[in-house]
C-alpha cells in the first residue's frame, strides 16, 4: 500500500511567494485522479493564487488519505 501511496501522493516542492506567510506547493504535476480528489478537498479553502496551495493544506490532504479518511477513485 506504500508504494501506491508514494505514486498517488508525490512529494511537492515547498517554496516561498512574497507576502505570503505560509511556504507553498504546486499541485499541477500531481496525478490526475490525486488532483481531482484534492481539487474537492480544497473547494472554498482560501489560496495565495491560482498555481499553488499552502504546503499544510497538500500535507493534511496527504494524510487524510493515508489514513483512509479520504479515497482516491
């Protein structure tokens, strides 16, 4: 099951945007059925822009799934 993880669940670059308090992820490059679940797992969050998330945001949504607490289709 870790390794199905490990391929659903890549590991995202953190980086820094100014005025940005938190460091942020890019989701572009993520599968696209873990895209899509995490696209639902962020509707009506708050974002710093349209590229990117908070690194918080992407780890829970890691965790949530490992947990089982939500399923990629």
């Amino acid at each position: 099951m870790t390794a199905e993880f490990d391929s659903l669940l890549p590991e995202l670059k953190e980086f820094s945007i100014p005025d940005v308090p938190f460091k942020v992820v890019d989701p572009t490059a993520l599968p696209e059925r873990t895209c899509a679940t995490f696209n639902e797992f962020m509707t009506s969050s708050s974002v710093p822009g349209a590229f990117c998330v908070y690194s918080h945001d992407y780890s829970r949504f890691c965790n949530l799934v490992r947990k089982g607490e939500i399923t990629i289709p």
